[in-house]
C-alpha cells in the first residue's frame, strides 16, 4: 500500500461530509424561510418545519451529489487540480499486485507529492455561500420573532383592562388562536391573555391546559349559553374549543364547578369602503368655451382592501317628458391588488364621448366593493351642460323683470358679434380684428355700467366736464358753494341711487357684473375667444334673475255662507251631555329610575347593603349585563364590579370601594340627564306667624 | 381731670394740710419726720383709692408677652420673633393663665370665636401664617328636586405661579372642569345634573399639573319631588293645554281640565286624579288644587273667588292671555329673545298670580324639545305652586359641620308635645336622641345642640317624622376654607375687641395706658395708720 492512498481517502472523505453540510445548510435556510411564511399562514407547529426540512435536505441530497464523491473520483479531481501529481493519482487505488514497475515507482513519487501538495477545496465558495445564506435566514427569523414579541407585548397591555388577569384555579395554561377571516389579510395570532378583540368571521381556538383531570370545563357566553370543551386525548388535562366571533359580548370560562372571571369578546365589524370625490364639485356647469373634458380624483378606502371601483355615469337628454336616460359605467383602468387599503383613482370624464349635447346633464356617482364583498356608493354628482340656444332666445322677456329689454339684447349681441367676429378671424386683418374687438369690449363695458346702476354703483367713470362754466353757468349762481361742489366732485357709490333688490338678487347682480368685467377684460386684450364662457355665463345669470323675479299665486275661489248672528248660540243643548275622560297614568319603574337608585346605593360606600338595596343592585345588574353583551369594550368591567358586589352584598360584607366605583362609571354612561319636572316647595311650620301677618298687615 | 378728681384732690389737700399741723402743734414732738411723712403717705394713699391711677407702659420694652401658638404656625416665624427673648409659649388658648401679661402674640391660622372669648383680656397681636392655595368660600344647593342643575360656587385662592385646574367628579366620571389663571382670590362655578335618585358625594378636586391641593366632598341629595294637583280652565279646546295637560299627567301630577265647549258644557278630563263636578268652582274644590291654569277669558266670572283663594290659602293661579300687559309690582320670569315679557309674576297675599302669553309652546314638543319644554313649564310651575304643609323642618347651624364640632339644631314644629331629635348615621341605625329647648317667644321654633362623632351622611326625624339628611365632614376637610375663616374671627375678634384699654392693637412697640392696682393703695393706708397709732403707744 501506498502512502498517498490514506491521503486520498481523507481527502474523499472530507469532500463527501463538506457536500452533506452544503447540503444541510441549504435545507436548513430554506426550510427556515418557508416556516416562516407558513406561520404567518397559520403553520406555525415545529413538525411542520421538521418534515419540511427533510424533504428539502433529501432534495438537496438529490440536486447536489457531490456528497456522493468516490476515492476515484477523488484521485480524478486531484489529477485535474495539482499538476505535480502528473495525471498518476489513480495508481494509488490499484492494487499493488496489479502495478508494473515503472507504475510502482510512479505510484510511490505521487505518493511523496500528494503528501506535499497543496491539495484543492472545490466545495469551499458553495458552503460559505450556504452558511451566509443559513446565517442570513436565522438572523430575519430572529428579528421576526423579537418584533411578533413586541407586538404581542404591547397588544396585551391594550387589550387586559382594569388589571384583571387571573384565570381561574386549576387551568395551567390557556392558549388562544386567533384565525382572522381571509379577506382581512391578517396573520393567525396567538394570545394568553383571554381578552379577545377578533375581527368579524374569525375562527377563535380555545386551548386549555389544566393541571388536574378535569370532568368538564365550558366556556359560559354571555351569561347564558354553556359550550362544553372538548377533551384531547385520554387524561382530561387538555381541552379544546373553536368558534366562529360574529357577535360581541363576554365569556366565562368553567372548569368543573369553578368560574373564572368574565373576559370580553369584541368583535371589530368590517366596514364598507369610503369613499370620496375631489373634484369636480356636486355642482358644475360647463359653461361653452370651457374644457369638455374634466379630471375625476376619488379617493377609495377601505379598511382590510379595496377589490373594485367604478364610476356609474348616467347621460339625461332632453326636456319636460322626453327626458331619455343613458347609463355607463366606466371603470378606472387600474388593477386593484389585494391588500390595498387606500386608493387615489383618477379618470377623466370626457362628455363629448359620454355622448352630452347641450342642454344635456350627467349624473355620476362611484362605487366601490371591498374585499369581503361589502360595497358602498358615493352622493350623486351633477355635471351640466347649458343649452346656449335656450340663451338666446327671446321668450319670457316679455313679462316680469323691471329691467329694461333691451340691455339683454345687448348681452346677447355681444355674444352674436363676438362670434362672429371669431368666425371672420381668418378673413380680416390683425388690426381689424383687434379693433373689432376693442369695440366689442367698450359695448361690455357701456352694458356694465348700465347693471351698476342697479346696484347704485357710480355710473360714469371720472367726469370730463370739470368746469367753472357747468360750475356758475349763470350769474345767480355766482359763490353758490354746491353747485361748485356738485361738478368737481366724484359722486361714487350712492346707495339712494340703488334700486331696491332683495340681497339674493342684489348677490347675482354683483355676480354678472363680475362676469362682464371679465369678458370685458379679454375682449380688450383681443382675446375674444376666451371671453365667450364669461358672456355666456353673464348671460346665463341674467337670465336667471329674469326668471327669479316671477311670482305666481294660485287662483282660490272659495266662497263662504254669511253668519247670521241672531241664529248663533241658540240652539238646544239640553240633550248634549258634557264629554268625559280621564286616566291614571301609572309610572312603572323604568330601567332608567333603577339605576338611578342604584347609583345612590353605590355611592354609600361604607357598610353592607341591605334588602332592599341589593335587590335594587339585582335589577340593576340584568340592564348593566345586556350592555356588557353589546358593548363589552365599555361596559363587561363595570358589570363584573357589579357582580363582585353583589356577591358581597349576599355575604353581608362589605363592599369593595373601588368595584363600587367601577359599577357606577358604567352605569353613569347609561343614564341621561333628567329632565326638570315641577314639584311643590318644600314648606315649613310656622304656626299660622305669616297669615296673621297677612291678615293684619293691611288694617288700618 | 373731671369733677370727681378735682373734688377728691382738694379734699385731700384739706385733709392733709389738717393732719399735718395737728402733729406739728403736739407736745412730744419725738420722731416728728417719721410721722408727717406717714401722714403724708396716708393721705396720697387715701386719694390714689379714689382716684383711677393708671400708668404708661410699652409692649416691647419691658411689660410681659407671651405667645400662643396655634394650628398652622410657622416655625421659622416664630424662632425669629423669640431671639433670645424668654416669653412664655402656650399651644392652647385655654392654658393662657398668666398674671400680669401685657401683651399676647398669636401665631398661625388663629382662633375660633369661642376660642377667644376664653383668652384674658390683653392686647392681643395677630401673626397670620401665609395662606397656601385652596378653596377660600364655596357654596352649593345639598338638596335639590330631579332634574335641577347644581352649581358650586366658591372662591379659589391661589398664591401664584401655575395655573390650577377644578375638577368636580362623581361616580368615577369627571362631570366638570375649569381653569383658574389669576393670581390671588378669583371665583369659579362648577355645574352638573345630579343623575342619581337619592344621595350621592361628589368630590372636588384642585389641580396644580399632577400635584393634587384639594380633595373635597360635595355631597348632593336629589329628593324626591312632590306631585302637583292642577286644575287647568280652557275658554275653548286648544293645543297648548292639551299638551301642558298630557305632560303633567305623564310626570306623575294630578290634572283636571275643564274645557268649554259651549254655553255651559265642558268637555273634562281627569288625570291621574278624580274630583267631584268643576262646572262650577266652589273655595272647597279649589283647595283640592294646587295650581289653577286659566285662559282670561274664563275668569271673567270665577275671578274674585280665585284671587281670594289665591290670597287666602296660598293658591298658584297662572293666566293665558294673549296679550300681556306689565302691572306695577310684577316680576318679569321669561322673557323672550327680544327682550319681552313673556311670563310675569307677582305676589297675591298668600300666593302668586302669573300671567303669561305663551300659546305656542307645544311646538317645542313636537320638534322633539322635550327638555326645553319641561325646562319651560317647570320654572313657570315653580313659582306658582305653593309649599307644602309640613310637619317639621330642619336646620343645622354651621353650613359645613365637622365631625366633634357641636352643630346647632333648629326644628321648626308643628305638632303638638316635646319633640326629641334622634340622629342617626348611614352605617348605624341606632339613634341617639337630642332634647331640644322651645324658643320663648316663638313656640313652633326649637333649639338643641349635637356633636357628630362620625362623618358622613347623618339623618335626623322626630319620632314620626320624615328623615332629614345632612352631611358631617371630615377634621381635614376643607382645610383651607377652615383656616380662612379662622384668620378672619380672629382678626374681627381683635377689632371688636372694645373691653380692653388699649389705643390701638397691631404694630408692636405702642404705648398704652394700664390702671395700677388698688390694693397696693389700701395696704398703704393701713400701713401708714398702724405706724401712727403704734407710734403713740411707744
């Protein structure tokens, strides 16, 4: 034998442990990861993470056989890393019997040379790669585990109210899972504490421990219905129970004769999705000359997920009893990934597409669904479309509004010139164009000024005829003071001047005024096509007060028969007898007057109850237990004061100050505020002192 | 000088100038300077008896001091005042028995009234501690009918610096809070509904950030109210009695209303209670009733037999009219937003008359006021109805009786025998019985005197009467209060305190004039008389 033979062999042997560790380290990262997202799925038992490490290791064994290295492949790799064993490893291996000469002597100088040479780790770069890789999952494991800890922590200090944490006598251990429902999206939680807060439609696994043989441990719901656990396995030491939270209220538990104290079960209620439309407003008009196209920003929210929202837009056409309804539904072009709590959702409405006509409306509303398929909608939003051939037209000027005609037509013409004088754009020069719309712009004006005065705003703008002539024209008016005065000052804004007009009226007034400043201001910058929507809009509110200022009163025509006075009050009443009603209004009492009581007998604070006090507490605690079902947040701590005292009470011991206390804060909640009712004085003897007094007071 | 000096000091000057030259002319002329100045010293003497020989003496300088400590002194204040200086030190106002004190220096919070009274009759000087935050004055209503709001009034001292906040709890609920900022004395106003039916003991509490200063009780008793028997009179069917009518009856109140329907027909309703035929209103009927709700236009025949019930048996009467016109010596009750008056009242001998033009008030009802309607209703109804005929009625004398503090009783009694007053406390109900002194010139009035022995609720009843109940407060509570009151008896006590001679009390160093002691005189005498009838036996 020679001597590199047991090199060889080690050098096999270590090449095949290091494949087996790559091997390991690689399951044991992957496991490790997988583990962890099967616990946040509900897995979290360690056999699930013992047989998923077999399986992966035997995988791995499978993907990376070089676990299975053989002395000749061994000598092979030799041969192929170190050149100074010249190819002759595999002489090595042979028996010596078997070699030539020259194949022994060769054998015996690799030999010499194997015990030498730097011998080659080829497994070394796969298993720093896999510790790295193991190191790198343990330590994510770890810090999930420290931050699920911290959470758990600080979760129990919120949910463990009024320091209340004992369990009954005999339990050893309890543990409660928690399996939210899908849509929340939740990971399956684990508490000891029994205070439950558990989402709508969670599955809550109850596993109790005690410390001797149990006969029977139940859960008690609401003080009234008993669900008995189910033992596991043969010793009775281990009890189990699963429900489903669909309603709040409060629990017991019982182990064989004993109760514990009342823990809460609050259910948290899914909510339907919220939602809320930026822009545009309830209201708009869309007056023409402006965009047909308006951006639509909603935002979605939900509080587990959003699965779907759309807008539902439904197109009105026509007036009076034409009126066709087209709806669609637009969808916001985005996928809603589950999970998403809050979405910010764009989409344009765009009303040319939408098929809108002048005159036509476009009632939207979004709609929204979560992802427990609860789904909600928003108000309904009016976008309308003014019918700009309704505007102009001449009917109803007739009648009504004291203003004279023919300022409208003006508002009017100044449309049709505007219009036209856009349509002849490309036929006349700049300048003429220009001064077309200058024009135009001092016709706004002059039709400005003209509503101004309506509102007794000044009229002229700086008078020009400031003179000494129109001051003292003739020589009678020579040193008359107001005169001078009346025709160099300004006379602004005179209120006498003002037509008399209700604020709403006066309001919209001042608004079209507005609007014609506007119009005015781009006509005078040439601009005329932007100055179309402010005279549309002027025109629309003008016409709008002509419509406002119509009254209508119904015609009546009822005629009643004259009285005739000698006839009245004599008819015959002898056989008419007097009507009679009565009634005793009993006043049970109510819930409200018992506890009002008991909150008295609460308050005594020292010595025990008697009778009559702790049947009044007895009524008491029926009302405080129903709310404690309904709202066991709020109230379960108050009634289970309650029922400490009462338990005293019926040991004729006194009460303890701070369970009284507890007990009134939640029945206090429950009490309105009385409402006042008269009541007779409380009087006092006086041996007839004041009426003599009275009876003589006024005597002479 | 007056007359009676002027008189006295010729007489002795007469006496004197005799006495002297009859020993001049006798014959033994031995030891003739002993005796003349004996004579001489009979004969000041003699007229030191008559006349009031007073002399000055100073309060720091020389004289006698002496210093009561009281509760709350300052230590530092009082080593500071007795630098080497050995004046007497009393810790109660009863040990001050010293001969001779010119002058008594109170430290601390100071003494109560009776405390006073008991000390000798010496100038006395003040030296108040300084006073810490607290509550200063408080007052609030211990009984009060359902539904009545109680407000706590009082005054808060603060001697600066943080702002303290006032919290008025009750069943472990904060009920209200304020804030005080002002430095010194400012008042302040908690309010609250009590909720419950019976007694309760709230607590007030001062805040400075987390430092609590203060922790009252405030007890509040809600009694139980007493039904109204009202007779309602409508001129025509409307909704406004209709609904008065339905909301009394609902509260538990006895309601009659009779409604002319026609000449001489009523439609009538009997709630709650059931009287003979109202067609025709008699002094018999109408003392059935409480209240009389009439329209005007009703009265115009009942009139003076009402007023008379109203002036004789203290009958409320209230009138709906549609117009109100305000006679002189009327009270305006209800105003409305402009100012007006909607609801007035004035008295009518035994009971009051209000008139009102309030005929739309059911729309409150129906717009689901109920709160603001009973408000509205229950403030009229008030002071219209009467007060009840009871038998006894209580009253304790210190408005915050501690416990071993006597607190005086007075009854006023209607029933005929000697009534006795038993006591008893919320945990025992063994009482302790309290025999009271009739008052001489009022018969029904009767005085006794208690000392709680315990705090907490107390109830007190004669023997078939009802329980009255009453609060006793701890030693320690209302500390501050207590010790404001002290400081101001006490001050007043040195004001008033006319019996002493003293020009002026207060800064110290002041002279004052003492009268000197008339024995020392009569010795004198008797000495100057023996040695000149000794003298002649020689």
């Amino acid at each position: 034998m020679f001597e590199g033979k047991d090199i060889l062999l080690s050098v096999q042997r270590r090449w095949s442990v290091q494949g087996l560790i790559f091997c390991g380290l690689l399951a044991i990262a992957v496991s490790l990861l997988l583990t962890m997202a099967l616990h946040r799925w509900g897995y979290g038992s360690l056999w699930y993470g013992i047989a998923l490490f077999a399986v992966i290791c035997c995988v791995a064994l499978f993907v990376f056989p070089s676990w299975r290295v053989t002395v000749a492949d061994a000598a092979r790799i030799l041969d192929k890393y170190v050149p100074e064993l010249e190819e002759s490893c595999g002489l090595l291996l042979k028996p010596v019997e078997e070699l030539g000469p020259l194949e022994k002597l060769q054998a015996v100088r690799v030999g010499k040379r194997l015990g030498q040479a730097r011998l080659p780790h080829p497994l070394r770069k796969r298993l720093i790669i896999a510790l790295c890789l193991a190191v790198a999952v343990v330590f994510v494991r770890a810090a999930f585990l420290y931050d699920r800890t911290v959470v758990e922590g600080e979760g129990k200090r919120d949910l463990s109210f009024a320091g209340v944490k004992s369990v009954v006598a005999g339990i050893r251990e309890v543990d409660v899972r928690v399996t939210p429902p899908a849509y929340t999206g939740r990971p399956v939680r684990t508490q000891k504490d029994l205070n439950l807060q558990v989402e709508e439609g969670a599955l809550v696994n109850w596993e109790i421990q005690t410390n001797v043989r149990a006969g029977l441990v139940a859960i008690i719901f609401n003080d009234s219905s008993q669900v008995k656990l189910k033992a596991v396995g043969r010793d009775g030491m281990m009890w189990k129970l699963s429900r489903v939270g669909s309603e709040s209220g409060f629990y017991q538990l019982k182990v064989d004769q004993t109760l514990s104290e009342l823990y809460k079960l609050e259910v948290i209620k899914d909510e339907a999705p919220r939602i809320s439309i930026r822009t545009p407003k309830a209201y708009t008009t869309v007056d023409i000359g402006e965009s047909r196209k308006l951006s639509l920003i909603v935002k979605v929210q939900d509080d587990y997920g959003v699965s779907d929202a759309t807008v539902v837009a439904t197109v009105a056409t026509g007036s009076g009893e034409a009126v066709k309804f087209k709806e669609q539904v637009l969808s916001f072009g985005r996928a809603f990934t589950t999970g998403q709590t809050s979405y910010d959702l764009r989409q344009t409405l765009d009303l040319d597409a939408l098929g809108l006509h002048p005159g036509d409306e476009l009632y939207y509303y979004c709609r929204a669904r979560d992802n427990h398929g609860q789904e909600s909608r928003s108000d309904m939003y009016i976008i309308s479309l003014p019918d700009t051939a309704k505007l102009m037209s001449l009917e109803g000027l007739t009648t009504g509004f004291d203003v004279k005609p023919e300022l409208f037509r003006s508002q009017r013409q100044i449309i049709i010139e505007t219009e036209q004088l856009l349509r002849e754009k490309d036929t006349i020069s700049a300048q003429t164009f220009n001064n077309k719309s200058n024009d135009l712009g001092i016709d706004q004006k002059l039709l400005r000024l003209r509503y101004g005065k309506f509102l007794g705003e000044e009229a002229e703008e700086g008078g020009m005829d400031e003179s000494f002539s129109s001051a003292g024209a003739g020589p009678g008016d020579f040193g008359n003071a107001a005169k001078v005065r009346d025709a160099f000052t300004d006379k602004h804004d005179n209120a006498e001047d003002a037509t008399f007009f209700e604020p709403a009226i006066k309001q919209q007034l001042k608004a079209t005024l507005t609007e014609m400043w506007n119009a005015e201001l781009r006509l005078r910058t040439f601009k005329p096509r932007e100055a179309l929507p402010y005279e549309y809009k002027a025109l629309r509110l003008l016409k709008d007060l002509q419509q406002k200022s119509r009254a209508y009163v119904a015609k009546t025509g009822v005629h009643v028969t004259p009285l005739d006075p000698n006839k009245r009050l004599t008819g015959k009443l002898d056989e008419i007898l007097a009507p009679r009603s009565g009634g005793v209004y009993d006043k049970e009492i109510s819930d409200e007057d018992k506890l009002r009581m008991a909150l008295s007998v609460l308050d005594q604070g020292g010595g025990a109850f008697n009778k009559a006090e702790l049947g009044v507490l007895h009524a008491v605690s029926g009302v405080l237990g129903k709310q404690a079902m309904a709202h066991p947040g709020e109230y379960l701590a108050g009634f289970q004061a309650m029922k400490r005292v009462l338990g005293t009470g019926e040991r004729r011991v006194k009460a303890q100050l701070t369970d009284c206390r507890l007990a009134q804060q939640a029945m206090r909640k429950l009490v309105s505020e009385p409402t006042a009712n008269p009541s007779l004085q409380r009087g006092a003897p006086d041996a007839g002192l004041s009426q003599l007094y009275f009876n003589n007071v006024n005597k002479p | 000088m007056t007359a009676w000096s002027y008189i006295v000091v010729f007489l002795s000057l007469a006496l004197l100038a005799l006495l002297l030259t009859c020993e001049w002319k006798r014959v033994n002329r031995a030891r003739l300077s002993w005796r003349l100045s004996a004579t001489v010293m009979l004969v000041v003497a003699l007229a030191a008896i008559a006349l009031p020989v007073t002399y000055k003496r100073g309060f720091t300088i020389g004289g006698k001091e002496g210093v009561l400590l009281t509760e709350g002194y300052d230590q530092d204040s009082v080593r500071l005042f007795m630098q080497a200086k050995k004046t007497p030190v009393w810790m109660s106002a009863a040990d001050v028995k010293e001969p001779g004190l010119s002058v008594l220096h109170i430290f601390g919070d100071g003494l109560t009234r009776e405390q006073c009274a008991t000390l000798p009759s010496v100038p006395l000087i003040f030296h108040p501690s300084v006073m810490r935050a607290g509550v200063v004055s408080i007052y609030w209503q211990q009984a009060l009918w359902p539904g009545e709001i109680c407000r706590i009034q009082g005054r808060f001292y603060d001697p600066g610096g943080r702002p303290v906040k006032l919290l008025l709890t009750g069943m472990h609920t904060v009920l209200d809070s304020t804030e005080i900022k002002s430095q010194g004395e400012s008042r302040f106003e908690l309010r609250t509904v009590p909720v419950q039916a019976g007694r309760a003991v709230y607590r007030l509490i001062a805040l400075n950030g987390a430092d609590t200063l203060e922790q009252e009780p405030i007890p509040v008793e809600v009694l139980q109210g007493k039904v109204l028997k009202v007779l309602i009179l409508a001129a025509s069917p409307d909704f406004e009695n209709r609904f008065i009518a339905g909301w009394l009856a609902d509260n538990g109140h006895g309601v009659e209303v009779r409604t002319t329907i026609s000449k001489g027909k009523y439609d009538r309703a009997d709630l709650n209670m059931a009287v003979g035929a109202v067609d025709h209103l008699s002094p018999g009927l109408l003392d059935k009733f409480d209240v009389v709700m009439a329209d005007a236009a009703v009265l115009k025949t009942d009139d003076a037999l009402l007023r008379g019930q109203v002036a004789e048996k203290g009958l409320g009467l209230i009138i709906r009219d549609s117009i109100l016109r305000f006679r002189p010596g009327e009270r305006g009750l209800i105003r409305d937003s402009l100012g007006r008056i909607q609801v007035s009242e004035s008295m009518y001998g035994a009971g009051k008359i209000i008139f009102t033009n309030l005929q739309t008030t059911y729309t409150r009802l129906l717009a689901g006021d109920k709160k603001g309607y009973a408000a509205l209703w229950t403030s009229v109804l008030k002071e219209a109805a009467g007060k009840d005929a009871v038998a006894e009625r209580w009253q304790l004398a210190p408005d915050l009786p501690v416990v071993d503090q006597p607190v005086k009783v007075l009854l006023r009694y209607a029933g005929s025998g000697l009534p006795q007053g038993f006591f008893e406390t919320e945990e025992e109900s063994t009482s302790v019985v309290t025999y009271l002194a009739q008052r001489p010139l009022l018969s029904f009035v009767w005085e006794g005197l208690y000392w709680p022995r315990s705090a907490g609720w107390q109830s007190i009843h004669t023997t078939q009467g009802d329980r009255t109940w009453w609060y006793t407060w701890a030693a320690n509570d209302w500390r501050t209060l207590h010790r404001m009151e002290k400081m101001r008896e006490t001050e007043r006590w040195i004001a008033g305190a006319r019996n002493i001679k003293v020009e002026k009390t207060g800064a110290a160093g002041e002279a004052s004039r003492a009268p000197v002691g008339k024995g020392w005189f009569y010795l004198l005498v008797i000495l100057s008389c023996l040695f000149l009838w000794v003298e002649r036996k020689i």
